[in-house]
C-alpha cells in the first residue's frame, strides 16, 4: 500500500477534477487533514482550479473546517452536497451566483453512490417531487447557472418519478480508523459509518483515486476480517493522521463507536427554555414500540427529554445517519449517537425510510404557509440546505414539524404552568409565502401522510389541506400573541384547547407514568 502525507494526496487532484469527500457535519469522519492540504495547496499555488466538491453530508464546523478549506474563489466552481449550513464560506459564493451550488437530498447522494458503482443510469425514487428539488421548480439549484441538470422527471405505469442523474468522480477523500499495511480500513472509532464502501466502489469503477485518512496502522494481517470496512482492493493512497480526533468536539467518546453503553442518566437534560417546550410537546406525541426519526435542529432535544423521562427504552429512534435506537445527540456532535442498538451504512438507512419504515418522523420547520407547504432550505437571504428533511417527511406515515412560534430575539417565561411572552421574535415563520418548498402538504394530504406543527404557544395539524388550530398554550391571548403573528388565518373549527401545563414546569412531566406507557400500548 501506498502510505503518503496529506501534502501529497493533495497535489493529486488537478485542475477541473470532480472530488467527494465523506463525513458528516461536526467533523464525523470528516478527511480534516486532507482538505485542510488541499486548501492550503491552492492558497500557495492556485492549483488546483474549477473543481466540482461533493459531500453527502454538509462537512465542517460552521466557520473554518471541512469544506470551508476549499471555499476559496476558483478553487472550486461547483458545490453538490445535502447541506450548505456547515460550510457557511460556500453561501455568500452560490447566492452571488459564483459558483453553480445543489442541494440535493440527502439519502438520493448516499443511495446514488450505489448505483454509480455498479455503472445503473442514476437513481430512480419518487424523493423530491413537488418540491424544490423537482425539475419543474429549481432543480435543487440553489446558485450559480446551472450547466447541465441533476435530476429529471421521468413516468413509469402513469406514475411520475425522479430520476437522479450520475456524474464523473475523479478522487475521493475518505475516512477510516485503522489500515493495515494492505490498505485495508476499518471505522472502530468513527462516530458515522456514512457511505464509505459505496463510494469507494463508484470511484474506483470510474477510474478514480481513493485516497483514505486513518489514525493509526496495523500490521498485515491484523485487522478482524469482520472489521474491515474498506478492503484494500478499494485503495489507492493512504495518509496517516496520529492526532485525528472522532469529532472536532471531542477526542473519543467510546459510547459513539459503540464500545459501552451509558447510563440514562449521564444524557444531560435541555435547559429549560421554549426549545424545551417544543421538545416536550414533540415528545408527547411518542408511543411504545414506535420507530421514529429525529431529525437537525430543535427536534434534535427529543431524545433528551426521552430520556429525562425516562421512556427512551419504550420507543426506538433512528437518525439518518444510520443509527437504530439508542438516544441521537445534540449540540456540537449532533449526528452521532449513544447507546445504538445496530449502526447501519446510510444508503442502507435512507432505503428504510424510503420504504416508509418510520412510524412517526419529528422534523424542523423555518417557514410554513397555510396549506402546509414547508421551507428549511432556504430564507432570509441564506441557503441551509436540505439533508435528509425529503426522504423522511416525504415517506413517514406521520411527521411532527417542530419550532419556536416566531424566530430572531423570541424570549418566554414561564410560572404557574403558563407561559408569557417577554420579547416576541422578530421574524415570522407562519408566512403566507414560503421562499422554496421542502415538503409538499398537497402531496402529502393525497398520499395519505398526516402532519402535525409543534410550537411553544400553539399546535396545528394539517387536515384537509388546510392549517388547523387545535392547541394554545395557558398564559396565551389567541389574538395577541398567535394570530397576530401569521401572515394569514388558520383552521379553527372549534376553539383551540390548552395544551398541557406540564410543558411549563420545570420538573419532568411523567411521560412514563401515562397509560399507553404503562401499558405498553397507544392510548
């Protein structure tokens, strides 16, 4: 095998070269080293230029890691990725229209992986109709022209389809733990297996070079065989990284590898505040035995208040990065997971949710307008991207979107099991137009899937193809504090109940102590 610095794998990629590099947002599995010399490389040199930067995953730490290295003008002319949020440096370039920038689904760039390697004309999934992503909107560009297109819409037996189209990848950055001196690669201690054989596979069938970053090597010989993920046949160049850390958070965290299982009480609770409520009123929708995902952002503190009440072993929760059960993280390694039952490579996961394996999904929403249309991807003059958001609300049979009321300044107080408003968001999310459809309410209503809207001071639940009011919080004036925030007016066919006082007190509500727990049983 070939064993070479980080310098060198970086003088590898040439001028107009296609590269992808794996890992996930937070450095998980993310090549740091590599494209740390790659941008380094250009900086000194201007080599090389006009590159087409994939990741499956948005990559980096929000402000000068991951892809961040190769956000440099020239450097790069073309972003395919799920995500732009953790490389913020690429999103003033693609809304300035200086580089041609996709936000993709993220399980369509993990699953196309696969397809790619065995040489199939791109991947064919209902993913992504009716919403940005479709051809007959964006496309899923998000800046720049687009040169040729990613995707296109196609018919089989009367029903429409996507067809995601395969593209030329000439080096891949990928990440593992520990190669042995034939190249073999294993991931004992990486936080996320992500798609790492798959795209290896694809590179390698294309006449690409894959080039691995590792933290330590073993003799020949001496890997489980069981273990090793990438087998050498796969591998072009190795470079090793002593000081490689599971995340750019912490160093190693033997319970996201999988090697011990923490107590419950170790997962530290939310500090009370409204995401805590969100999270609460969110959770209330749990029940035993259901397999759930939890997706980014405010919804990621489910699993915290799973666990602070202690009903985390009652359900099953899976995140897209392709964990099954345990308690997905949140905060800075937000992605990993603790005391997982099974970790599964992601196109594998994606195909799960696909096949509407998840019983209820919990989402985030930014903006929704009156007929249940939803935009993550894109407002107040940035680009976020779309990571997983379609392939799981768009299969889930039912999916819980979850947010503060109003965005930008928003502060609450709580006494007595009400809640008051001290300073209102500057920023409405209930818009009466939304900037990008990330999720469809029509399609949803006509395939059946049922949705419901989670806030700190109301919920609505989309029927009919309409927004309904069903829920205010005590403490809350209707006209004051809800209806004089939304841009337009909702269902309400009865006068809205309270929601539950327990969400305003700081003690635990005593999930665990209601029927359909105790029974094991929906109520």
């Amino acid at each position: 095998m070939n064993f070479i610095t980080a310098q060198e794998a970086a003088s590898m990629v040439a001028d107009h070269a296609s590269l992808i590099a794996s890992g996930s947002g937070g450095g998980h599995a993310v090549p740091e080293a590599l494209l740390a010399a790659l941008g380094e490389r250009f900086r000194d040199t201007g080599a090389p230029r006009d590159l087409t930067f994939a990741h499956v995953v948005g990559i980096g730490d929000r402000k000068e890691r991951g892809a961040a290295h190769l956000a440099q003008p020239g450097l790069v002319s073309r972003v395919i990725t799920s995500a732009l949020i953790d490389s913020p440096a690429f999103i003033p370039m693609a809304l300035n229209d200086e580089i041609e920038a996709y936000t993709l689904p993220q399980g369509v760039l993990a699953q196309i992986m696969r397809d790619m390697a065995a040489g199939r004309p791109g991947l064919i999934t209902r993913t992504g109709l009716h919403t940005f992503v479709d051809p007959r909107q964006r496309g899923g560009l998000q800046g720049g022209t687009m040169t040729e297109p990613r995707v296109a819409l196609m018919e089989i037996d009367g029903e429409e389809w996507l067809r995601f189209l395969p593209w030329q990848i000439d080096v891949a950055f990928l990440r593992g733990t520990t190669a042995d001196e034939d190249g073999n690669i294993s991931m004992e201690q990486e936080a996320v297996p992500g798609e790492m054989l798959s795209t290896a596979q694809a590179v390698r069938r294309m006449g690409g070079k894959v080039i691995v970053q590792v933290k330590r090597v073993a003799k020949s010989g001496a890997l489980r065989q069981r273990d090793v993920k990438l087998p050498g046949i796969l591998v072009d160049h190795v470079v090793v990284v002593p000081e490689q850390s599971q995340t750019y958070a912490t160093s190693y965290e033997a319970s996201y590898a999988g090697e011990l299982r923490v107590p419950l009480g170790s997962i530290r609770p939310l500090p009370f505040g409204a995401r805590k409520i969100v999270a609460r009123r969110a959770a209330m929708e749990l029940v035993p035995g259901a397999v759930c995902n939890i997706g980014a952002g405010i919804s990621t503190g489910i699993s915290s208040v799973a666990a602070e009440e202690a009903v985390l072993d009652r359900i099953v929760l899976t995140n897209e990065q392709g964990f099954i059960g345990g308690a997905p993280l949140t905060g800075p390694d937000s992605g990993a997971a603790q005391n997982w039952a099974a970790m599964v490579d992601q196109p594998y996961q994606f195909d799960f949710y696909d096949g509407g394996g998840i019983d209820r999904a919990f989402l985030s929403f930014v903006e929704v307008n009156s007929t249940g249309d939803v935009n993550i991807s894109r407002f107040n003059g940035t680009i976020v991207g779309i990571g997983g958001f379609v392939n799981i609300s768009q299969n889930a049979r039912e999916t819980v979107f979850s947010g503060t009321f109003t965005a930008g300044g928003l502060e609450i107080t709580c006494e007595d099991g009400a809640l008051r408003i001290v300073t209102e968001g500057r920023h409405r999310k209930f818009r009466e137009t939304i900037e990008q459809v990330s999720y469809s309410g029509a399609f949803a209503a006509r395939e059946g899937r049922r949705a419901l809207f989670v806030t700190e001071r109301a919920v609505f639940r989309l029927t009919g193809g309409r927004l309904v009011l069903e829920e205010i919080a005590p403490g809350i004036d209707l006209e004051k504090d809800v209806l004089a925030h939304m841009d337009f007016a909702p269902d309400m066919p009865e006068a809205p109940r309270l929601m539950s006082d327990r969400l305003f007190r700081r003690e635990p509500m005593g999930l665990a102590h209601e029927n359909r727990f105790r029974s094991g049983k929906e109520d």
